[in-house]
C-alpha cells in the first residue's frame, strides 16, 4: 500500500490580506444595506411629520385669513360704528392703492 502525500496550498501575504478583505466586505455589505434602509425610513418618517405640519399650517392661516376677511367687512365695521355712537360718512373714506 502506497501513502500518498498531501499537499498544503501556502498563500502569500497579499492573497491572505485579499481574502481577510473579500470576507469582512462580504459580512460587512448586509449590515450597510440594513443600516442604510433604516436610515432611509427614519427620513421618511421625519418628512411625512414635516409634510403634516406644513399642511396643519396651511390649514390654520387659511382659518385667519378669512376671520381677518369677516372681521374686515363694511358690515361689520358699520356695526361696530353703530355700537360705538358713530356714523358712517362714505365722503370721509380716502382710497389708498397700491403701485408695485
């Protein structure tokens, strides 16, 4: 019966460091996609906040300004003239435009 010898492959200094280096790229690239989609989520999230209080914003000026419409009114104002004692005169009103 005849033995036969194994051979041991010996890797060099620089494939060993290109292994080391595939291997950690290899664990490390999932880790990245989970970190970076998490990421990606969070951003999203504090965007849609963001996009719900512009809108809640929006809402609340378009609600003064038309109070300010209402409380701006000719009939209001002669009411509240009325309720003071004074008179409406229209000769005493002065129109004011504005050029741009």
């Amino acid at each position: 019966m005849r033995r036969t010898k194994q051979r041991r492959v010996k890797y060099l200094k620089g494939e060993k460091m290109i292994y080391g280096l595939l291997i950690f790229l290899l664990i490390l690239s999932p880790i990245m996609i989970v970190f970076s989609k998490a990421t990606l989520s969070k951003t999203n999230i504090t965007l849609k906040r963001m996009e719900n209080k512009i809108t809640e914003q929006k809402n609340e000026n378009e609600s003064l300004s038309m109070k300010i419409d209402e409380l701006a009114s000719l009939d209001k104002i002669q009411g509240l003239a009325k309720n003071l004692g004074l008179s409406y005169n229209n000769d005493n009103i002065k129109v004011i435009e504005e050029n741009n």
